[in-house]
C-alpha cells in the first residue's frame, strides 16, 4: 500500500509537470505575434491532442465549453462535461489561460484516481481473507468441539450399555426366582421401568452425531406424553398447564426420543428454579408454516447479562452441573431438526419463556 501511493504520487507530479508545460506552450503561444493564425490554432491542436491521458476542458469566460478530452467517452454528454467543469472551478488546480480566448481546466487521470483507490481495495481484500480465515478458524473449533460432544455421547452409551445389561439380567432372576413374591415382583416392575428409562437415555447418546430419523408427528400429543412424565416426577406444589392431546393434529417432522429430550431438559430447568412451587405452561400456536412453542415457568429467571450465554457449553448457575443441557438442547433443535430455540423473555424474580420454533410437516398419507 505504501508503494501504491508513492507510486501515485509520483505519477501526481509528472501530471503537474505536464500542465506546466502546457501553460508554458500556451504562454509562448499568446506571445507569439506571427500573422499566420491558422499555424497558432494548429500548434494549440497539436498539443491538446498530445495529451491522452489527463481530463482537461476548453471553458469560455462567458459560459460554456469549446472541448473536452479524456473523460471516458463521456466527452459528448453536455450535462456531465458541465457538471465536471463546476466542480474543477471550485475544487480543481488554476486554469491555463487559452491563445484565443478561454480557460483550460485540468482534472485528475484515471490511472492516477486508480492507484489512489487501490490501497482501499487492497484493504478490503485483506479485511475479507481475515473474515475467511476466523470464519474457517471458528468453523475448525467448532468441528472440533462436535466430534469431542460425539466422542462423549457415544462413549456414555457405551458404558451405559454394560450396567443396564446386567441389570436386566438380575430382574430377570428376581423374576423367575422370586415369582410368588407379590412385594419382589412390583420392585422388579418398577425397576423394569427404570432400566427402560436408562435404556432410552443411553439410546438418546448413541444417536448424538448420527443423522436422526424425523418423523411426521403430532407435537400436541408429544407435549402432553412429556408433561405426564415429568408431571410425576414434580413436586405437588408445582402444576402443569400444557395443551391437550386432543386438542388437534398439528404435525412436525421431529425425532420423538431426542425432542423429548429437550422438552425434559427444559422442564427440569424450571422445576429446579421453582423451588418446589410455582406453575409451568405451555402454549402452541402456527404462523408462516412454522410451529412455535413457549416454555414458561414462574421461576428465579435469568438475569440480562446470563440470557446470551445460557446456550453455551460449560455455562450453569447451579453448584452442581456441567452446563451441557441447554448447549445439547439448542443442537439437537437446530442441527438435528432444522429449527431455532431462544430465550424469549425472562425477568428475575417473575420467570423464564423458552422458544422453540420448528418446520412445520406435510401430515403422513393414511
């Protein structure tokens, strides 16, 4: 860049050198005092036409021009010529008195305004590679961040899989060892039930990384399969005020084991911030072909400066907790389900509103 300008500038001068010896010809010109003034109007053409660079025009005293050369083509468009020479009046270097009458006003070349423009171009073009080359490097972090959350989900399945086989194994010898024990058998129905729920959530690990299956599905009816589920789990304190099964048929293409997931996910955040009382709801309405769902609870809230980072691994407000939840939340809605989740409101002391908005799906052919 410095050498564009120096190099510019140098070119800057021997056009200033130029118009001085153009001033110079026309001096001696206006000095010459032969008889033949057809010989002074050629010697003056000769040395307009010599010039094939510089913009220059002819102006009369009284108004208007006589010629104009090297204003790219544009030498015949009256207004512009006009409009180009108020603004070298004004603006431009001192005028060379003419042999016969007139001014001849000099502006700047093209090449000359080039190579001042060219430093602005060079910067952009670097501006832009430096945008590339955080962009690549944030995309390569990124990456790199999926396939440790992938490494880390697989692996849990992986190791869940070992305890819950042996778990099994052992309620089915209470099973079959322990038959006529009424009390025995209704633990081992309710470990039955907590093994499958172990089941589904080192299933719901095995699938982070893969491409998951969408399904056309009825987003009420999966709504209120959640709030049954964790409405058992919550305190007697806390009501649920979510939308019916029956209340339609609205499909959205999701995965039910990993959207459930993420309604689970977002329901004991509120359970944990109700402290034992308070209300959690539900409302879901349809606008543009899209679904959108709000989470509300009466809970702690968040406060301003915690609402952009919420979403971020490692982030949690709790003592205990890895800050992973909302961070698997908010990718398995937007990569896995093409779909945005935010924090819609929240206001310490009143609660929090979760988003969810989701494609909204062409119902399956009965």
């Amino acid at each position: 860049m410095w050498y564009t300008n120096r190099l510019a500038n140098q070119l800057s001068v021997i056009e200033e050198n130029y118009v001085r010896f153009y001033e110079a010809s026309m001096r001696d010109i206006n000095n010459f005092d032969g008889s033949d003034a057809a010989e002074d109007v050629s010697t003056q053409q000769a040395i307009i036409e010599n010039n094939t660079t510089i913009p220059a025009i002819w102006a009369l005293q009284s108004g208007g021009y006589v010629e104009a050369i090297n204003w790219g083509g544009r030498e015949s468009d009256t207004a512009y010529i006009l409009e180009q020479l108020d603004y070298l009046k004004e603006y431009g270097k001192p005028p060379v008195e003419m042999p016969y009458g007139g001014l001849m006003y000099f502006g700047t070349s093209t090449l000359i305004q080039k190579l001042r423009l060219f430093p602005y171009i060079q910067l952009a073009l670097i501006g832009t590679f430096l945008v590339i080359g955080v962009f690549g490097i944030n995309q390569a972090r990124r990456a790199e961040q999926n396939r440790v959350w992938v490494g880390m989900a697989k692996e849990t399945a992986h190791q869940l899989g070992t305890p819950i086989s042996a778990i099994m194994g052992w309620i089915e010898h209470l099973n079959l060892s322990y038959a006529d024990n009424a009390d025995l058998m209704d633990v081992s129905a309710e470990l039955q039930k907590d093994v499958q729920r172990l089941e589904m959530v080192a299933n719901r690990f095995s699938k982070i990384g893969a491409t998951p299956e969408l399904y056309p599905t009825n987003i009420y009816a999966e709504l209120a399969r959640c709030r049954e589920y964790m409405e058992k789990r919550a305190p007697r304190r806390v009501t649920f005020n979510f939308p019916d099964a029956s209340t339609g048929d609205l499909p959205v293409a999701i995965n039910p084991l990993l959207f459930d997931w993420v309604i689970e996910n977002l329901l004991r955040n509120a359970l944990d911030a109700m402290d034992g009382k308070g209300k959690i709801s539900s409302v879901v309405h349809e606008k543009d072909n899209k679904v959108i769902i709000d989470i509300s609870d009466t809970g702690k809230g968040i406060s301003p400066r915690n609402v952009r980072r919420v979403f971020k691994p490692g982030f949690t407000t709790k003592q205990r907790g890895w800050g992973l939840g909302l961070s698997l939340v908010q990718r398995i809605i937007e990569e896995y389900h093409q779909g945005r989740i935010s924090v819609l409101s929240s206001e310490p002391g009143k609660g929090t509103t979760f988003r969810i908005v989701l494609p909204r799906a062409t119902p399956p052919k009965p």
